[in-house]
C-alpha cells in the first residue's frame, strides 16, 4: 500500500537533497522558496533558495553597508511514488 508523499516531506527531501549534494560548497542560508505538484505526473517541484561562501559581499565595508549574500534558486523535481529525486535546475531569474 503506497502513501502519497504530502508538502512536508517534498521540501524536507528537497532541503536534504541540496544540502548532501552541495555539501563540500558550504551552502548557507538554506530556505523553502517556492512548492508545486504536478498532479498528473505525481511530481513535486521544491524551489530552495541558498548563498554559498563567494556569494557574500566582497569586503568588510561591502558588509558593514549592509551587503546582502547573492542567493542562488534551485528546482528539485521528487518523484511522489517513490520519494527519490529526479533532478536538479537553476530557476530562471524572475525579471
């Protein structure tokens, strides 16, 4: 008896996914962005947003004005059957 993977559990498989993959980069700042299901496919997409270490500010007065970390947006497609990841892509900047 299959059980339906629910929100919750797409973004915490996103969210761990990232972190695993992206581990030796220092990821930062790891926050839920965006979520959609795609009912006919039986797919979760779980945008994440994060910075990495060379995504801050360059220099001190960079930070002391209060230079914002560049973040970085990814889409990890969950297949919901069987809560595996199918892949991972750059969000296009919205304009």
């Amino acid at each position: 008896m299959g059980s339906e993977m629910d929100v919750k559990e797409a973004v915490t498989v996103a969210k761990q996914h990232i972190l695993d993959i992206f581990r030796e980069e220092g990821v930062e700042n790891l926050g839920l962005e965006e979520v959609e299901r795609d009912n006919q496919q039986g797919e979760w997409f779980v945008t994440v947003g994060f910075s990495r270490p060379w995504d801050m500010p360059r220099n001190a007065l960079a930070t002391l004005a209060g230079g914002v970390p560049r973040r970085v947006y990814k889409i990890v497609r969950i297949s919901e059957n069987t809560n595996h990841v199918l892949s991972v892509k750059d969000r296009e900047a919205h304009a």
